[in-house]
C-alpha cells in the first residue's frame, strides 16, 4: 500500500501537468476550428512540425530527468547540478539554432511535405513564430525534469497549469481580437505560445535559482567535468534519437495522409488529439516509473525498482482502460466540438473508435519504457525505435497509402501494428532485463562530494 500511495504521489501530479497540455492543445484546435478546416490542417501539421522539434531536443531533458532521479537516490545531488548545468548550456545552443531555423524552415518542410498552396500561405508564418515559442519550451522541459527528478511533481504540475491558461485565454483573445487585443487571427494563436512559454520560462527560472537553492545550492557553479559533459551528450543523443524516431514516424504518417486532402488532416488531427487523452494517464504513470526507478536504483535496490515499474504499469492499465471506454462511447459528440463540418466529424468517428482500442498497448508500452529510461536502459530503447520506425512503421505507411492507396485506413492500420509492437518489445525487455546489475551512472570521485537532499 504504500508503493501504491508513492507511486500515485508521483503519478497524479504529472498526470494533471499532462492533461493540463492535453485540454490545451482540445481547446486551441476548438479555438481555431472557427476559423476553418484549414486552419484545423495547419494546426495539425505543425503540431507534427513542432513535435519533431522538440524530438530533436528532448535527449537533454529525458538524460536530466533519470540521471538526476539516479543522483537523488544516491544523495549526490553535487554531481545531479553540475549535469544541469551542462543540459541548460546544451539548451542555450539549441534556443539559436531554432531561431535561425526560423527563417528557412517553415515553407520548405510544407513543401516538402506536400501541402497545398493556401495551406502553405497560411502556415509558413504560423511555424516560424511556433518554433519562436520552442526557444523557450526547450528549457522548460529541462526545469521540469530537473524537478520531477528529484521527487517534485506538484511545481511542474502548478507552472504547467498556468501555462495552459495563459495559452487558451492568448489564443482566443488574439485570434479574435477580444479583451482590447489585435485581432490577427491564426498568427494570434502562435503569437500566445510565444508569450505563455515565455512567462513559464521565467518562472522556471524563478523556482530553480532561488527556491530549489535553499535545497540543492542550485546557485553555486560546479566545475564541469569533461566526462559528465560526454555523458550527457551520449545520454541525450541515444534519448533524442528514441523521440525523433518516434516523431519521424508521425511525420511520414502526417505526410502520406496531407495527400488525401484538407478533410483527411482535418480528421487525423482531431482523432490524433483526442487520442492524446488516452496518453495523460500513461504518460504521468511512465514519468513516474523513470523517476521512482531512478531513485532506487541510485539507492542501489534494483529489486525495488523492478517492482515499482511492474505496480506502476498495473495501477496505469487501470487509469487507461476507463479513459478508452469514454472514448469509444462518447466519440461522435466529441468529435463535434472540434468543427461543424459533418464530413470531417464522421471521418474522425471512425478513427477515435480504433484508437480506443489500441490504448492500452500504447499506455503500457510507454510505462514499461519510462521503466527502462530510470534504469538507463537508453541503448535499448533507442535502438528499437530505429528499426520499429524505420524498418516497419515507415515504409509499411507508405506502402499502405501510396502503392496500394488504402488512405486513412492504410495508414492507422501501419500506426496500431506499431504501438502494438512497441508494447511487445519494452514488456520483454522490462521482463528479461539483468536489474541485479543495475547501477546508477555515477563516477566515483563525483560521489565523494556530494551535497545531500
């Protein structure tokens, strides 16, 4: 009961701060529906563009969120802020790549993705000003992790909230010009992300150098050692290439389904973002299971942590089985929040009712991976996303949608066998991996100087 009751304090916490980003991406696209199904299409698409993005940087914050968790456990949380350290230096560096990314990317990977011209008119400036906003994202997905690491997941959770209401009241009062503001319409929208994630930005800077420094003497600068720097590096790329091949993936299937016309994204992006819903629970248990494995790994209890990731995966299912149910019998009423268009709502039906069924291989496959991200298992975990994506998911899209022009059916039919196999593979490697040899990444001299939580 009481591993139940940690892992819970764990899991609510940032099952809410997923949730919170879940109901603000329902209620954005809600927001912007008036505006019609090709802004609902430029929404979709960039919301691929931007995961992909953000794929490319979240090596840094999934490297921090375990190796930090591993340092907590330890009580050497000296070495867990000279690793933060190097992750916000990795982070700055990012931040300048995007903002000169800014200005040659957008319209090229519309292009290249094939839209059409009024989609491309309308939305090479809505990406430019999104990947504005990720200039910001990128660090606050590092103090999050940071926070979350160390057993903290109510502040994420609290900014997390506020973000989000900063993102839905920006969104409505800037596309509409309410409340005295202008009213420049879908650009309004991505102008509010930019302003919401500054603000969070900010307040992560506030939580982190002054409140998390009466704790961890966040403030005081540690040496940089040149093997933690190679570390991380190491680290972020094998976590970075799991996401990106992931977000690939999505990319592919985004752009074999942009071919089929403004009804068919419109459709896809609104069952993809319901079925986000069905993600909150797993996503909040699977963050749970990195940081709490973490930490007893650090420990040095592999057994414990076993145990944790397999009760986490089992309290998950049960959160995730009532979440499919509500999907499955409320699909056609939550389909028409999104839009009026009976073409674009009746295609979705069809799609929200397959992928109620797939949650629970998804939901567990992402706990039983968060499980393995505690342990390190980082190798792992990138190399079957390479060959999942790769080897499967991509191609048999393609082949789908264009060599046998199956369309929307073509393509979910290639992403539910992929998250089934996702499912198969992490249980088995959960199931068969050494955890007696499980250790926290930590080098000997860094331990002898420990500052301890």
């Amino acid at each position: 009961m009481k591993l139940v009751k940690e892992i819970l304090r764990l899991a609510i916490p940032s099952i809410a701060t997923f949730s919170s980003m879940t109901v603000t991406g329902l209620l954005i696209l809600m927001i912007i529906g008036k505006l019609g199904a090709a802004a609902i299409a430029v929404v979709g698409i960039t919301n691929v563009l931007m995961y992909n993005l953000w794929a490319l940087f979240s090596g840094n914050q999934g490297a921090i969120n375990y190796l930090v968790a591993q340092n907590y456990g330890s009580r050497n949380m000296k070495l867990g802020n000279q690793r933060m350290q190097i992750a916000l230096i990795l982070a700055v560096l990012q931040a300048l790549l995007l903002f000169l990314a800014s200005f040659i990317v957008p319209q090229v990977i519309l292009e290249v993705m094939g839209s059409n011209g009024s989609i491309i008119e309308l939305g090479a400036p809505y990406v430019q000003v999104r990947m504005y906003a990720m200039m910001f994202t990128v660090f606050n997905i590092i103090f999050y992790a940071y926070m979350r690491a160390t057993g903290d997941t109510r502040t994420p959770m609290n900014i997390s909230l506020i973000n989000s209401a900063l993102v839905v009241f920006l969104t409505y009062a800037l596309a509409y010009g309410k409340f005295g503001f202008p009213n420049l319409g879908l650009q309004g929208a991505g102008w509010s992300m930019v302003a919401a994630e500054g603000i969070t930005f900010l307040l992560n800077i506030l939580v982190y150098f002054r409140f998390l420094n009466e704790k961890y003497f966040t403030r005081s600068w540690i040496p940089i050692e040149r093997n933690q720097v190679k570390l991380l590096l190491f680290e972020s790329s094998k976590l970075g290439i799991t996401e990106l091949s992931n977000s690939m993936g999505m990319l592919i299937f985004t752009a074999c389904i942009t071919r089929l016309g403004t009804v068919a994204i419109a459709a896809n992006e609104i069952a993809l973002n319901i079925l986000s819903f069905g993600f909150m629970p797993a996503n909040g248990f699977g963050a749970a299971s990195t940081v709490g494995i973490g930490q007893e790994i650090g420990k040095g209890r592999p057994k414990e942590a076993k145990r944790f990731g397999l009760v986490t995966v089992y309290l998950g299912l049960g959160f995730m089985l009532l979440v499919s149910i509500c999907l499955f019998i409320f699909a056609l009423p939550i389909a028409k929040l999104y839009t009026a268009e009976s073409a674009v709502y009746l295609t979705s039906v069809s799609l929200i009712h397959l992928a109620s069924f797939i949650l629970l291989f998804s939901g567990s496959g992402i706990i039983f991976a968060g499980g393995l991200r505690g342990a390190g298992d980082t190798t792992f975990l990138s190399r079957t996303s390479l060959l999942l994506n790769w080897i499967f998911f991509i191609p048999c899209t393609v082949l789908l949608t264009q060599v046998y022009d199956l369309g929307q059916t073509g393509a979910w039919t290639a992403f539910c066998s992929l998250i089934i196999l996702q499912f198969i593979t992490n249980a088995w490697r959960y199931k068969t991996y050494k955890w007696t040899s499980a250790k926290s990444k930590a080098t000997p001299a860094a331990q002898s100087t420990s500052i301890h939580a």
